[in-house]
C-alpha cells in the first residue's frame, strides 16, 4: 500500500518563454486544448488527448528545456506532504499556494528527478 493516495490526474510542467504563443503551437501543431491563461500565476493548462492528463506551461524567463516535471493531483497536500517526509522524502522549500487555485509542492525521487504533488484550490468555498 502506497504513503499517499494519488487522484486519477496527471499534469505534464514545462517551462516555456511565452505561455500564450506556446499554448497556440501546442493547439495547432498536436490539436491540445487550451484549458485556461492565469496570468496572475504564470500559468497555463491544456487538456492533451489523453483523459486526465493535461499540459502545463509555466513562463519563465530563462525556461530549462527537457526539465519536464510531473504534477501529480492530491486531495489534501498538507497530508500527503506530512507522510513523504515523515518516509524520508525531500521536497524544495514550502509548499505554495495561489489561492483559490492550487497549492503545490515540488519533491524528488531517489535519483533527484524532480516530482510535484498538487491540489486543486477552485473548487472550495
């Protein structure tokens, strides 16, 4: 039995100079869907053709290519952050929030690939 119950999502993080003309090219070049633009968090999602796996682009201004991070849904992230550490797992600094979107929290395998856990803020009230 796993530490953590993960949800039935995955999203794919890249880093990317500009999210809208790279969403454009995700769109036309592979059919992806643009999800939504949250320029306040410099973030953007597309649906994939795959069910429950989306693509996110995260600008930077420096982007790292071939850096791809898996972003793995949660259903509460304090807990499953608690229990990963508590089993010796190292995460990179705080867990971060943008409120009223996700909370997420980047940590690594024994090989120092880095993995993220997220949970989905939008749907609380």
């Amino acid at each position: 039995m796993s530490i953590v119950t993960l949800e039935n999502t995955l999203t794919i993080a890249l880093s990317v100079k500009d999210r809208h003309a790279s969403a454009k090219w995700y769109n036309e070049m592979l059919g992806f869907e643009l999800l939504y633009h949250a320029d306040e968090a410099g973030w953007s999602e597309l649906q994939t053709k795959t069910q429950n796996v989306t693509l996110g682009l995260g600008e930077h201004t420096e982007p790292a290519p071939g850096n791809s991070v898996p972003v793995f849904g949660i259903g509460n992230i304090a807990t499953a952050r608690k229990a990963l550490e508590a089993a010796g797992v190292k995460f990179d600094g705080d867990t971060i929030t943008v409120e009223g979107m996700v909370s997420t929290a980047t940590f690594y395998d024994p090989d120092n690939n880095a993995l993220m856990l997220a949970q989905d803020l939008t749907g609380e009230g």
